[in-house]
C-alpha cells in the first residue's frame, strides 16, 4: 500500500482547511490559558488556590460528560458540532471581560470557563472523530502527524507570542487592559475557526440521529437512556477488541507518567535547580519544540515501523530519561533532554489516534475517543494527587526515579507478552 508523505496530506483540499482552522484556534486556545493566568493574578495575585479553582473547572467537564458526550457526538453531524461549539465558545470567551466587570468576582469567569470547556469538549471528540471522514486509510499516520505537528507549534508560538500579547502597554490606548484583549482575541479564533469549518466537505458512512425522524420525539428519558447504552457499548468494545484495549491501556500507562512529571518536576525544576515559573514554561516550550520535529519525522518515516514497537519502546526510553531526570542537576542538559523527550513521545501521541482510526467503526468513534479523554483527565488527578503524597513521605527525586523504573519494567513486560495479546496484527 502507498504511504503519503507528511507535507503531501495538505494537497487534501479538506485536511488543509481543518488543519488552518485547528491552527488557529489552537493558538487562541493557548492565548485563551496565558489571560486566564493574567486576569488571575490581577483580582488574586499569586494565589495558588484560584489556579487550583480554575483548574477544577476546566477539568470537571470532562470528567463529568466525558463518555457521554462521545455517545452524542456519535448520533449528530460531527462538522455540526464543531462549527457550533467554536461559535458559543467565541461568543463566550468574548464576554467574560464584560462579566467579570459586572460582577467584581473571578467565581462567574469560573462558570463561563467551565461553560467553555464544555463544549470544547464535543468539538475534541468531534475533531477526532472527523479525521479519518476526509483523509483515506494510508493517510491516517501522515494526517495524524500532521495535526499535532500543527498543534505544537501553536504551543510554541503561543508560549512567546501569548505573553507579550497580554503585557502589550499598548491596548491602554484602546482603554482596554491585556487580560481583555487576549479574550477578545481568543474569541476572535473561535470565529474564524467556525467559518473556515464551514468550507470542509465531508461525507459520513453512518446515519446521523437528524436522519432518522422517528428518533426527533423522543422523550428525555428515553434519550438518557439510549445514551447510557451507547456509552457502555463503547466500553464492551474496548474490553472485546484486543487492539483497542492495547491503545486505552497505553493512554493509562502515558496519563501516570504525565501525571507523575507534572507534580514531581516542578517541584525539581522551580526549586533544585533554582529556576523559577518562568524557566518551567521555557521548559515546556522546548519539549514542545521536541514534539513539532518528532512529528516531522515519524509523519514522514513512521511508516516504517511497527506501531505497538514504537509505544512499547518509547515508554521504555521515557522511563529511561525519567531515571536520568532525577539525577539531573544542571538546567541545560535538562533541556536537551526533554528535547529528545518531546521527540519521542509524538510518536506515541500520533500511533495512538492513528490506530484508533484505523480499528475503531465510525459509527461508534466518537464514544471511544470521549472515554479516552476521560481517562486522561481522571487519571491525571489520580496520579497527580498519589505521586505527591508519596514524595511527602520520600523525596520529589526518588519518587521519580521510582516512577521512571516503574515505567521502563511496564515496557519490558509489554514486549515480552506483546505477541501472545496482540499478536502481529499492530
């Protein structure tokens, strides 16, 4: 079969469309947390428990509607959904300066935020669902590939743009302060998102619920019903398909170490290494910068490779570097390490949605993929939480080292009982 390259994806009238749009509000998504943080620090200073607020209500949609709202995403029109959900979340990101003026409290910008996500919600789920509509089978790696590839960058540029942008003395000349303009301009990425939306061409294998009349007078309950089934349909065919069951146990074993990173390398990075928030985020920037060439290259050679070989043996490298990190002491060679960190974990990213593109019927996509993002959300407060209550009875660097062993011995045992589980099929 004839693999596509990753720059001749974007010869796809449609991909190159979704892919500008997903730029763009990527960018305003990043910009959208950079004012968050800005207009927290006015009302609140460096308060650590109104960024745990805003936290709790950017993640309680998901973990609240997670599954469910795969299961709607799986009956409605998925270009639908996303035009509209970037349409109210525009709307919506647009009036918080106004609200929280009204209002004096940062708690309505919580209720807004949680609003947004919200919705954000079945736009992901949507947008994961959509790919393998406009793209063929041999060209799910390369787009793939391709759309975290774009996504990243938006991290990096948003990272250094972001900043300046809400700082930007000029926006008093407009009367407006920057925390303001950089909802307004987030706003204005939702709107353009929606319209260039508007422009794909997609055509759907599976009846949607607006095809089938009978189902339009249905009662509430009977709907909340029918939801609940679809939702667990959806975790009878992760248990029942081997493959799938692979992919979702790789999404655990990605959201420990991301939980784990997140609480126990700050700590190492702000502190030991006597750097502040502001090296963490150049740091996150980097690993970003890892990921946009780790994408470039497996986008165009990944093919190559056999896809459950390259998420066993990436967690047995990331547990690897995991052990090196915590016996890091200098900020530079921290860098050049999560560098190649970035490299390595794109690679897993994208062999994970690609392989639930490839296995996953379209009619039940969207179900998968919003058990997935409520996984990854739901674990990573788990672990979070666990990891930091283990180094308060150790130390930040031991438990780390701990995690990384961990890690690298799941990898082994994945290897060894790799063929016996899922046999040469990924």
């Amino acid at each position: 079969m004839k693999r596509t390259g990753l720059f001749s994806i974007f010869r796809n009238r449609n991909f190159r469309v979704f892919s500008l749009s997903q730029a763009v509000s990527q960018f305003g998504d990043k910009l959208d947390h950079v004012a968050l943080i800005a207009v927290i620090g006015v009302m609140a200073g460096s308060s650590s428990t109104a960024l745990a607020e805003l936290a709790v209500f950017f993640t309680l949609p998901v973990l609240i509607f997670g599954p469910v709202s795969g299961a709607l995403v799986d009956r409605w029109s998925r270009k639908k959904v996303m035009v509209t959900c970037d349409a109210f979340r525009g709307l919506l990101v647009i009036l918080i300066p106004t609200v929280i003026f009204l209002s004096g409290s940062l708690w309505s910008m919580y209720l807004i935020v949680f609003a947004v996500f919200f919705m954000g919600l079945f736009f992901n789920n949507a947008k994961m669902s959509i790919i393998p509509n406009m793209v063929g089978q041999d060209q799910l790696l390369a787009a793939n590939s391709a759309a975290t590839l774009i996504g990243r960058i938006a991290t990096v540029v948003a990272f250094f743009l972001g900043d300046l942008i809400v700082h930007w003395k000029g926006w008093n000349r407009l009367r407006i302060e920057g925390w303001q303009a950089g909802f307004y301009l987030d706003g204005l990425t939702f709107f353009i998102s929606a319209v260039a939306l508007t422009m794909i061409t997609v055509v759907f294998r599976r009846s949607t619920d607006a095809d089938k009349p009978g189902l339009k007078n249905q009662t509430f309950v009977k709907m909340f019903r029918r939801t609940l089934v679809d939702v667990r349909e959806g975790f009878k065919f992760i248990m029942a398909k081997r493959e799938i069951t692979f992919v979702m146990a790789s999404v655990v074993v990605l959201t420990f170490v991301g939980g784990s990173v997140y609480v126990l390398a700050v700590p190492i990075i702000q502190s030991e290494l006597e750097r502040g928030a502001f090296s963490y985020g150049t740091l996150g920037a980097i690993m970003a910068v890892g990921m946009v060439i780790g994408s470039f290259l497996y986008g165009n050679f990944g093919h190559r490779m056999r896809k459950s070989t390259v998420i066993i043996a990436g967690f047995g490298i990331i547990g690897t570097f995991m052990i090196v990190f915590s016996m890091l002491r200098s900020f530079l060679v921290t860098s050049g390490l999560l560098i190649i960190s970035g490299m390595i974990l794109a690679p897993i990213v994208i062999t994970q949605d690609t392989l639930l593109h490839e296995i996953v019927p379209e009619e039940i996509r969207g179900r998968i993929f919003g058990t997935r993002e409520w996984t990854l959300n739901g674990l990573f407060m788990l672990s979070a939480v666990v990891m930091s209550l283990i180094a308060n009875f150790s130390s930040v660097r031991i438990t780390l080292r701990g995690v990384g062993i961990l890690v690298f011995l799941l990898a082994i045992m994945g290897l060894a009982s790799r063929r016996s589980f899922i046999g040469n099929r990924v």
